[in-house]
C-alpha cells in the first residue's frame, strides 16, 4: 500500500499456483486489474511456467484486492485458438482491460509456434460481463509493423485508443523497447 504513490509497504503474495494445479498452471504473470462496481477484478496470465507461451487468461474477483476467488468455475476465460496454424494458437497472455461504455474489452498477446521461432501479435476480444470473450475476426489487430509485439497496454483517452507494448528494437533485434501507437 501507499499514501503517495511513490513510498510502498511491502505485503505478502495474494496469488500463486497451487498444488496440484492443471499443468498449464503453474506459473501466474501477465494481468490488468480494474475497480468495478465496488468489486476488484482481475484478469490473468496462467502458464505451465514463468518462461513458456502456453499462456490462458484467467478471471478472479476480489472484495480488497488481497483475498482473490477464482471466477468462471476455474476455466480460462481467454485460451489459445482451437485451430492448429491460428496465430494465437499456441498461447494467449498479458491482458489489458478496461470497461467502456458498458462493455469489456481486452487486448493480449497472442503466440504461435513457427518453426523455430515465436511469432507474437496483439489481438482484441469483448466481453458483457468479462467471463464470456468473443475474440475480433479481424484479429490480430496492425500493430508492430510485422515485428512482434508483446505486453500490450490500451487507455481510450479523448476519443482515441492509445497503445504501448513491447517489440523488438529496430537497431538490434535481440534488445526490445517500449512502443507506442494511436
């Protein structure tokens, strides 16, 4: 907690995996939390550890944002495409949401196993009540100029979405910096 934003008390873990979780969840990373109607609710990346793509989003509410409940019968409300060859068919992972006029909308990462490499694009989905997503046809959404493009973070601000999200650097591929577009 903290009173001024910049000074923070330390507190315990609020979530982990627990024993005897499916084997895709063994790692939490990845998540967007909102305040909404009094009820914190949290969107988040589950894996089968910290360092694979085989991300699905999970949905948890909170009364204060310490003591989290497992929403939508301990299923991921986001999962990887059903289709081999999708270009999130392999994982889904780092959530950004927000509420707008009533409706929910996320976006994500969206992995798929080419080869030797990991391809990684952002994709879009919408949501009534947050648990139920139907992901956009038009997916994945231009943005990356054909780079990767991990983590993304959306705000609608004075008419537009404005998005920052990691992608590969243009000077060395093996270095990544912070993107911005709108």
């Amino acid at each position: 907690t903290s009173t001024d934003g910049v000074s923070w008390s330390p507190t315990n873990a609020v979530l982990f995996a627990p024993p005897g979780s499916p084997s895709w969840n063994k790692a939490v990373h990845g998540f967007s939390i909102l305040e909404d109607e009094g009820t914190y609710k949290m969107w988040l990346t589950v894996s089968s550890s910290v360092t694979s793509n085989d991300g699905r989003i999970m949905y948890l509410t909170s009364p204060d944002g310490q003591s989290w409940t497992v929403g939508n019968g301990g299923a991921s409300v986001l999962a990887p495409a059903t289709t081999g060859g999708s270009w999130d068919a392999d994982g889904v992972r780092d959530p950004s949401v927000m509420r707008r006029m009533g409706t929910y909308e996320m976006w994500y990462a969206g992995y798929s196993l080419a080869g030797a490499d990991t391809v990684v694009r952002i994709g879009h989905a919408t949501s009534a009540d947050g648990v139920n997503w139907t992901k956009d046809p038009s997916n994945p959404l231009n943005i990356g100029s054909g780079r990767n493009a991990y983590a993304p973070h959306v705000i609608f601000e004075a008419g537009i979405y404005r998005v920052w999200y990691g992608s590969p650097s243009l000077s060395d591929p093996d270095e990544f910096d912070l993107w911005y577009a709108f």
